[in-house]
C-alpha cells in the first residue's frame, strides 16, 4: 500500500495523535487536555443556546395558570485552562464588554429577559443590539444607516434624534492621552480643511468643564474669531456627548443679531471645533466688576474688583438685547437656553444707531434643548445653580421658556443692586423676592415693576419674552452720558 493510501485511511483521530507525537513539544496528556477543552466549549455553546431560547420564549408567550415544574439545565463543568474575567483582567474593560453588559442590564430591568433582542428594523435576533432612547433595540449596522436616511424611529415613528445615543455609541473615540498645548492645531490635528481657513493663537479667552474658548483668525477675511474645543475624552457619557453635538445642531440653526453666530464646525476623532463670532468686550460679569461709575458706556477698564451696581441705561441696554434674543428663541427657533448668566451674556462695544452703547450677544447653548414633538426632554436638571428656576430646583417641570425669563429678572436684579435677591439661593423655593427702598432709590419704578413680573415663582404668571419686549422699562431710549 502506498504512503498517501495509507494516510487516507488513517482517521482524522489517529492523524492529529501522529502529528502531537511527532512533536517534541506535545503528547499524550496534552492531547487528551485539548479534546476535553473542545468538548467543554460545545457543552457551554448548547448550554448558552438552550438558556438563552428559554428566556425568550418566556416573554413571547402568556403564561399558564398552572406551570409545569421544569427542570434548569446544569451548567457543564468549566475547564480550568479557561481565563475566567475579573474586575483586573484587561479584556474585561474593553467598551464593547462593558457596552454588552450594559444592554443586558437595562434589558433584563426593563423587560424582564437577557437575550436575545429583536432587532427594530431588520426582526433579526442578536446579542449585539444597541437600546435606544425610546427603548427598542437596534443592531449597530442597521442603525447607522437609518439614522443616515430615515427622519423617524422605524417602530414608534419619533424623530430620529431617538436613536443618536445608541447611533453615538457606535463611534465613540477610544480613549487617548490628550495633547497638553492647543498648538498642535497648526499641525492638521483636527481638520485639513480648518487649517485651510483658519489659524489659531495660544490666548485663551475662555475654559469651562470640557472645553476651551481660544483665539483666531480667518484666513479669507482677516476677521477674528472664536475657536472652542470641545475635548471628547471629556464627555464622559453619552448624554454629554449628545449635548455637545446638540449645541451644535441649536447653533447652526440660529441667526439674529443678539446671539453669537456660529461659522464653522469640524470634528476630529478627539475634538469637536466650533468656530464663531469673536467679541472683545467681555462678559457681563466682567463689566459688573471693572466697569466705573461714571464713565463712558463703553470704557471698562478699571480694575477688578468686587461687583458694583450698573447704570440703568447700560442694564436697559443689556436687557433690550437678550430679551430680543428671547424672542426670538422661543417664538421663531423654539429654542431654551437653559443656562443665562452674567457671564454668558457678551458685550460688544460696536456702536449702535442711537449712541455708543454697548450690545449684548447671547452664547454658550451647551444646555439648550429644542422644543419640537417628539424630540427627548432632559431627564437631568442642568444649568448655574444661582440662577436657575425653583420649579427646576423641586423638579416640578422640565427646561421651559418660563425657566429663561426667571434667569434674565435674576442677572437683571443683580445687574441693577450687584447682589442676589435670594440667600441662600435654593429659599427661592419658599420666598418671594425682596426689593429693599434703601438699594433701590437708583431703580425707576418701571425697573422695579419690570423685576416683580419676572421673578414670580409661578411659570405660569411669569412674564413670557413677547411680555418683556413691550414692558415700558425696555422702551425708554438709550441715554448717551450713561
């Protein structure tokens, strides 16, 4: 018989036996351990199967009245060569475990079963599905391209702003060492084509929780403008990770002359680039401790010191602005902006057609949210805690237009007297706001009255934007020796 006959008749046992025992590395005992690991892997493969077609099938059908007893199936003894993951075992950290994981938690609190889920668009069953913000399960290659052609949820037809967190969960950044100077831009880091178009400098203007307001310039113009990086090894949940590109969709859709306008946007698989409007005069904050009394509209440059109170031809200036903002926020864009503050309100030194005065410009929407049917409200409440609505403070009702309008009374008051009517701030919950004749013997009547109509602690009384636009307060002109 010839070699290759004799090895054709040879079973495919006694070929692996041949091939370990002509090996010096191998024998017997290992050989006999490898088939019984095997062996051991297809046990838990029909085990997992078994399992995991019991606890569908469970919340597929009704229930009997008097269920059978039924057995649990054993588990098959685990091999000890097996590595079992633990809290310090590098695989058991990776995303797409802990991702896993997740999912199988919120599916077994929320619909009593583990695996498997049914997929939204495609009916398929699968472990690998994502949850998404209405709670249907989507595979990811699915969901990437029905958020990418579809404007709605394929089950419960919402908008498919629905869908983005577990969209975004799929392209989340691994995390990487960020870089400690903001001048690796100038090095293509974020974008070929930003580099095209703008140059930025190392002055900071401004820095928050996770982003960095610098310098800029445009190319094509000349003009400045505003760079922030958003840092997204710094969001640290999907949730920031929406609000961030949600500050992005608000502002792109914006255009009025009180708000900042936004430019340009560019994303890198670190950053997030926002260019926009750059404005030199400092926040409201900063003119409340430098400005001097006495001087010029637009001269602030004393030194920084504790807050004074403002003239009111500047606070009706201000007011005038952000409350043209408003309007148009909540009666053209449907937009809240959720955090108004002395220092996110910008003041620009331009003049304007009545005198040398300065404009206000509304900007930082990191918490804006979008009032259109359908579109997810906040469940966390967000925004400075010192200016914040008390029915947000008692988490009686979600960020509504009436929650912006007690924030603008509350930098008005502080704005006028240079300090808040509420101490401690949460006692806004239970006191009404105070009006002292002694601090405000400078505040004409209609400044008061327009104070007492924002700050009531019942939305539904609270003076609306429209309101505010028409109050006589705002309506008397600007003064030039303010």
């Amino acid at each position: 018989m010839s070699r290759a006959a004799r090895s054709s008749s040879m079973s495919v046992a006694q070929q692996l036996h041949r091939v370990h025992s002509d090996s010096a590395l191998s024998d017997k005992s290992k050989l006999h351990t490898a088939s019984r690991e095997i062996e051991i892997a297809k046990q838990w493969a029909d085990y997992r199967k078994q399992r995991v077609l019991e606890s569908y099938g469970q919340q597929q059908q009704e229930p009997p009245a008097n269920p059978p007893a039924k057995s649990t199936p054993t588990p098959p003894a685990r091999a000890a060569s097996v590595p079992i993951l633990t809290r310090r075992c590098s695989r058991h950290a990776s995303s797409k475990q802990k991702l896993l994981h997740a999912s199988v938690a919120i599916a077994k609190a929320t619909h009593g079963f583990m695996l498997p889920y049914v997929c939204s668009i495609c009916d398929a069953l699968g472990a690998t599905c994502m949850i998404a913000a209405c709670g249907h399960y989507f595979h990811g290659s699915c969901i990437v391209r029905w958020v990418g052609s579809h404007d709605t949820c394929p089950t419960c037809h919402r908008f498919v702003d629905m869908l983005m967190p577990a969209h975004l969960t799929l392209h989340r950044p691994a995390l990487r060492k960020s870089f400690s100077s903001f001048t690796c831009v100038r090095n293509n880091f974020f974008d070929a084509d930003f580099d095209a178009r703008y140059d930025v400098t190392d002055m900071l203007l401004g820095k928050g929780t996770y982003a960095s307001v610098y310098l800029g310039r445009e190319k094509a113009s000349n003009a400045l403008v505003a760079v922030k990086r958003v840092l997204k090894t710094g969001l640290k949940s999907d949730v920031e990770n929406v609000k961030a590109l949600e500050e992005i969709a608000v502002l792109h859709s914006l255009h009025h002359d009180n708000i900042v306008n936004l430019h340009a946007a560019f994303s890198s698989p670190a950053h997030y680039v926002l260019v926009m409007d750059h404005v030199a005069g400092g926040t409201l904050e900063d003119w409340m401790h430098t400005w001097v009394p006495g001087a010029s509209p637009t001269d602030c440059r004393g030194t920084h010191g504790p807050k004074r109170p403002l003239s009111e031809a500047i606070v009706r200036c201000v007011l005038r602005d952000v409350v043209s903002a408003l309007v148009y926020l909540h009666t053209i864009a449907f937009v809240v902006h959720g955090d108004i503050k002395p220092g996110n309100i910008l003041m620009d030194t331009r003049h304007h057609h009545d005198g040398c005065v300065p404009v206000a410009k509304l900007c930082d929407f990191g918490n804006a949210i979008r009032m259109f049917p359908g579109l997810p409200l906040p469940a966390e409440v967000s925004g400075s805690f010192g200016y914040m609505a008390p029915e947000l403070l008692c988490h009686e009702t979600p960020l509504a237009p009436p929650t912006d309008m007690w924030s603008i009374g509350l930098v008005a008051y502080e704005a006028l007297v240079a300090f808040t009517p509420f101490y401690p701030y949460n006692s806004c919950t239970t006191e009404a706001a105070t009006f002292p004749p002694r601090d405000f013997k400078r505040v004409s009547a209609s400044g008061v009255d327009f104070l007492q109509k924002l700050l009531v602690r019942d939305p539904a009384r609270r003076m609306t934007a429209k309101e505010a636009a028409v109050h006589p307060f705002l309506q008397v002109p600007s003064c030039l020796c303010a």
